[in-house]
C-alpha cells in the first residue's frame, strides 16, 4: 500500500520494492538519452574550428614572468580555469564560486596522462593571490593573466569565471574551446552527486516539490557564515587567511 512519509520536511511516496525499481527504470531510458546526448555534444565540440592566440601571451607565475607556451609545460593541450579576483579584499570577500570549483580540482595525473595541463589563471595580483591559493592548499599551477586578460579573454567580459581550452602546435598556440557559469560545473562533483539525492542542491531554482528543502532565497549558495564554504576546513586546519590585504 503507497502512502505519504509525514514530517517537518516532505519526501517521496513510500512504495514496494517493485514499484521503486519500475519508476527507476523509467527514468533510467531518460538518464541513458541524456549520456548519449551529452557524448554527441563532446563528438560536435571536438569538430569546432579554433583562433590562433600569440603564444608569447605574458603571464606571471613561481618563476616571474612565463608565457602561454609555458604553461603547457610541455604538453600538447592546456585547461585554464580563469579565477575571479577581487584586489585588495580579504580572503571572505574572494569569488565564493571559483574557490567552489577549484577546491574540487586535484588529482591531475589522469588529465596529464591524455597530453594535457592544467592551471588556474587568477585575474588578479599573483603575490595576493598566491597566498589564498596557499591558505586553500591548492597545489594546481597557478599564474596571474591580469595584465593579459584584453588578449586572452577578447571580446569577452573579465572578471567572470571562465574555462578556456587550448591546443599547442610546435610554438602555435590555439583556443579551441571556453565555457562560462554553470559550464564551469565541468570541474564540480559536489553538485553533481547532490544531484542525486532526493533534495538536490536544495536551491531556489530547482523544480522541487513542495515542501521539499530549499536555501532561502537571496542567500548566496557557496557561502555559510559570510566565506566561501570551503575555507572553513582551511581555518580549521590552521591555515592562515591573510592575504596581506588588510580590510575594505
């Protein structure tokens, strides 16, 4: 016999087994058009055309001033993650999104095992920036493109998150790809496995039932307590969040 579960938040229809597994394999058909949708997505992607961008594009990284080729290491293709910086604000005050994304990037040897490098391509100063990557114990490498962003990001609005993919030919660089906002969920699994669960990512904008947990409205999703979420462990691990910046 179905029924509803009664308490303080809503939940599904309580059912057999068999009526479980029948209503999972209905949606499985959907899940399973949505993989093939999204491999037939990556198949066009692999066919667009690319921009030649000047190799010798300056960037400042551990060893002062480097240029684009450089941050292919060697390798054949370079991921950049271009992170939000806001100068001379506090480690709270810093991109809650971007430190959302890039606290999830660590293993890099399987994308290294494909030719492939990548790196964070802060917007900002490197010195300040380099200490919040240091307080977050990020270990990707990490380069300030503030001085370039008018030729690395043409026609395109700083200061937003974006993923910019590239192909190196000899001493030719090329862009072959970007994505901005919620393409950059390509770096996240956290959302991805809330996804999942019967409540999601508990968002306003999800098409949830009523009753079903939702942040409050107007509250900013990356933060808890007034910092990106992901510097609380940080904190709690002892690291130290001054950036050298002083307040604003």
């Amino acid at each position: 016999m179905e029924h509803t579960m009664r308490n303080e938040l809503g939940a599904p229809n309580i059912v057999g087994r068999s009526t479980f597994q029948a209503e999972l394999d209905t949606l499985r058909v959907r899940e399973k058009a949505h993989t093939r949708e999204g491999d037939g997505i990556a198949a066009a992607r692999r066919r667009l055309p690319m921009v030649e961008i000047d190799g010798a594009t300056p960037l400042i990284g551990e060893r002062g001033a480097v240029t684009l080729l450089d941050a292919f290491e060697g390798r054949r293709m370079l991921i950049a993650y271009y992170f939000m910086w806001y100068t001379g604000h506090p480690a709270p005050g810093q991109c809650e999104g971007c430190t959302l994304y890039t606290s999830q990037v660590r293993e890099l040897s399987y994308i290294h095992s494909r030719d492939v490098t990548y790196a964070t391509f802060c917007q900002g100063p490197y010195e300040e920036s380099l200490r919040y990557r240091k307080f977050m114990g990020w270990e990707m490498p990490w380069y300030s493109a503030q001085d370039s962003l008018d030729t690395l990001l043409a026609g395109r609005e700083a200061n937003t998150m974006y993923i910019v993919c590239y192909l190196r030919q000899g001493s030719n660089v090329f862009e072959t790809y970007w994505t901005t906002r919620r393409g950059v969920e390509a770096m996240d699994n956290s959302y991805r496995l809330l996804d999942l669960t019967v409540y999601g990512r508990q968002e306003t904008w999800e098409d949830s039932p009523a009753g079903w947990p939702q942040r409050v409205k107007g509250t900013k999703d990356y933060r808890t307590d007034g910092r990106p979420t992901a510097q609380w462990s940080r904190l709690r691990a002892g690291y130290s969040d001054d950036l050298g910046t002083g307040t604003l």
